[in-house]
C-alpha cells in the first residue's frame, strides 16, 4: 500500500512522521485505517499511531510539528484537525499503538496547518479558501482568498465529493469520502482490496463510460449509488444529492499531462496503430467500451487511455507500475503484436501513450 501522501516532519528524536490511509502495513485489521507513521531514522520498526479521536476519522493531510513537539495532522474529510503526543504511545505495546489525540472540530475542510514565528498555527481550509490564525482555541485573523462562485449546485456537489461527514453517502465514523481515494477527481495510487479482488482507484477526470474495471456501470450516476451505498455503507443519497455529486465528477478538470518528445509521439503513434492497440482503444475516447478475458479475469473493461501518465500504477489490479511495464506484460499476453517491438519502439509507444490527454 502507497501513503496517501507523503511529506515528512523531522520530529525531535530524529522521526519521520507520514500520514498514511489504507489497509495498514503492522498487524491492524480493517481496510481504511487513518494512521501516522513513525518511521524510526536508525530503520528500526515502524510505529503506526491511530488518528481516531473518538468519532473524528479521516484520511490524514500533511503532518507538521508543532513548537511543543507534538504532531498536528489535518483530517480534510473530517473537517478537523488533531494533535498527537507521539512520545506518549504506549511503549512495548504489540501491533498498534495509541497517544493521546486532541482534535480540533468545525473546520471547513482542513488541509494544511502551519506555525507562525510566535508558535501561532493558522490552518488552510480549503472549502472555504481561507487562511486562519488560532490563539488559543479562538480564530483571531481569518484571511480569503478569491473564491469562485461555482453556483449552488457544483458547490452541494463539490461538499459531497470532500466529505466523511454525511451518512446518506457514508458509514459515520468510517472516514471515507469520495475524495480520500479519488484526490482531487485523481487517483490515490492504490490498490484497495475489494469484493471482486484487488482494485486500482481510477482517475475520475477522464472518465469515459462503461464505469468500473469489471462490473460495466453505465453511468456515473449508477457507480455513485454502486460506491457510496454498496461499499462506504450510506443510506441512500437524494435525487438532490446525487445529481449535485455526478455533476461535480462531470465538471472535474482533466488531469494536466507533461509534455513528451514531440518526435518520439509521433513515432509511437504509429507503433500504436501498427501494433493493433487501435482495435481496442480506438481515438477520441481510446477505449471501444468492450471487456475481454485479460489478466486472470473473465471480463475487464477496455479502459480509455486518457490522462494515463498521472494514474500509475496500471492495470486492474495495479500490477503494472509504469506503462513501460504494461507494454512488457501486454507483450507476454499476446495482447496486440508487442513481441516484435525493439526497445526504441517501446520507448516511442510509451512516450505516445503518456501524451495522451483529454481535450480540454
Ligand atoms: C476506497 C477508495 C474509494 C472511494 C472511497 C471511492 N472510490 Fe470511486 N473507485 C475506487 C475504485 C477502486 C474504483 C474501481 C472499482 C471497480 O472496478 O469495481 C472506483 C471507481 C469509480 C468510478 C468509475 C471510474 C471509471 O473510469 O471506471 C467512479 C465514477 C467513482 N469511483 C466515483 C466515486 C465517487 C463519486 C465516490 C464517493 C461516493 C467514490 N468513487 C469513492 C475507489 C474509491
Ligand atoms: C483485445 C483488446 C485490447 C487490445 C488489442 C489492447 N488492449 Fe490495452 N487494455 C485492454 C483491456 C481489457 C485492459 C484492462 C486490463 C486490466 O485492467 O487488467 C487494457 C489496459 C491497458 C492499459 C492500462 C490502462 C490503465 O488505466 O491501467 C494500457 C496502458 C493499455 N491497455 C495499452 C495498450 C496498448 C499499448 C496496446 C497495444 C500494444 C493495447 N493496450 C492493446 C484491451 C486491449
């Protein structure tokens, strides 16, 4: 499992702290864990901190140290922001261990904090786009930036996407939102481990019908009931709520992709045509929306190729961590005619498969 993110704060006793959602990597159960990682500078064993403050939960941001020496992490999805006595955890305790966590509530989406030089801490909520400044528990400067007037609809949609907070769309006290996957409409670079098997989350920027890598959802309305009733355990969004969540997912930007050697995408272009990847992934969408018998399973969807170079790791199950690696094994698959391709050719396919980007 990949960190959600992964900035580090050095702490006292030469720690590294990351922030880190998912199945945990130390003896913890469960799929959706919120923990801090302590990872020892001398390699010892990591030491994972639960960030569960009674029914506060969410995928943690960017932990930073506070001038006190305890660790303050943003829970975005949570609206809250904790603090954690790292020192505190119960030494020599097996598998988990927890510190007393204080957490700081009401916050409009949280995701970043940061101290100023008179120990102040001024936390970033994003909902908002404001900057403010905390003494003691009470706000006492609150700076806005521009903030853009997405109208009512985009805005309930956008609040839906971010939160953990809502049971129509989630278990409370679950601490999953939408976004704690899909960050920011991208992808978390995870694999989750569901029903069906391992998952890789999709970008939702690019997304092109059918939806899901197997199960052939026709539309974004009917994978936002799928999701958020059949596997976070909401109630049941209203047509309201679920309109105003597909609406956002629709107006998600594309991902931005870097520039390739512009020689090098020509070539692969046609590698790509001559190859026979056109059968399948057909321009503009790159996908022909069929599913074959591929990579251990009886039917994976054609997915579109659009955005790829931001959604590693590839392949239903994440098995591929570069798309040089998705050539390799399409190779060994006999999925196209890949055998024959000397190294430049695969370079070039590679290069041409990660310009590919929705139009904007
Ligand atoms: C635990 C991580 C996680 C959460 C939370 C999550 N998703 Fe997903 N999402 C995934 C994975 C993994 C898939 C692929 C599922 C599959 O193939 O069955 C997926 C697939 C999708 C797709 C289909 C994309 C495509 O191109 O096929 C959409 C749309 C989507 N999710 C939207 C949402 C929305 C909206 C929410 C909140 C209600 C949400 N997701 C919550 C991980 C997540
Ligand atoms: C027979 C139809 C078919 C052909 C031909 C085909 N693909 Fe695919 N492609 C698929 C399917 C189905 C998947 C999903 C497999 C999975 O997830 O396990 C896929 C997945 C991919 C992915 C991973 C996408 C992601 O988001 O993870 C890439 C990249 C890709 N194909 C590129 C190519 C290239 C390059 C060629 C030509 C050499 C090619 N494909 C030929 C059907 C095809």
């Amino acid at each position: 499992m990949i960190p959600a993110l992964s900035v580090d704060t050095d702490s006292a006793e030469g720690e590294v702290t990351v922030p880190y959602y998912g199945s945990s990597p130390v003896g913890s159960p469960g799929r959706f864990n919120p923990l801090l990682l302590v990872l020892p500078l001398d390699g010892g064993d990591i030491d994972p901190i639960h960030l569960t403050h009674g029914r506060v939960r969410g995928a943690p941001s960017t932990p930073v140290l506070a001038p006190d020496g305890r660790v303050v992490v943003p829970l975005p999805s949570a609206d809250a922001v904790v603090t954690v006595d790292v020192d505190a955890r119960i030494e020599g305790a097996l598998g988990l261990f927890d510190a007393p966590i204080e957490a700081e509530t009401s916050l409009a989406r949280p995701t970043s904090v940061s101290f100023d030089r008179n120990g102040d801490p001024w936390v970033f909520e994003a909902d908002t786009r404001s900057a403010t400044r905390f003494q003691g528990d009470r706000p006492t400067l609150s700076l806005t930036t521009t903030n853009q007037d997405l109208g009512q609809e985009l805005e309930l949609g956008r609040r839906l996407f971010q939160t953990a907070a809502e049971s129509s769309l989630s278990t409370p006290g679950s601490g999953v939102a939408c976004a704690t996957c899909h960050i920011d409409g991208g992808t978390d670079n995870n694999v989750w481990p569901l029903d069906g098997g391992d998952r890789q989350t999709p970008a939702l920027v690019s997304a092109v019908a059918p939806y899901t890598w197997t199960l052939q959802v026709d539309s974004i309305a009917d994978e936002i009931h799928l999701t958020s009733v059949e596997r976070m355990g909401g109630s049941g969004l209203t047509d309201e709520q679920a309109d105003a969540l597909a609406a956002w997912v629709d107006h998600l930007r594309p991902v931005d992709v870097p520039e390739q050697d512009a020689d090098a995408v020509v070539r692969g272009e046609q590698v790509f045509s001559h190859a026979g990847c056109a059968s399948c992934h057909p321009a503009p969408t790159y996908t022909n929306g069929m599913s074959y018998a591929l990579f251990g399973l009886d039917a994976v969807d054609t997915p579109s190729l659009l955005g790829l170079d931001a959604t590693a790791p590839y392949l239903h199950d994440g098995r591929a961590e570069t798309l040089a690696d998705v050539i390799d094994l399409s190779a060994d698959a006999g999925i196209g005619s890949v055998r024959g391709l000397d190294d430049q050719e695969r370079a070039d396919l590679a290069a041409f498969l990660a310009s590919l980007e929705e139009a904007d």
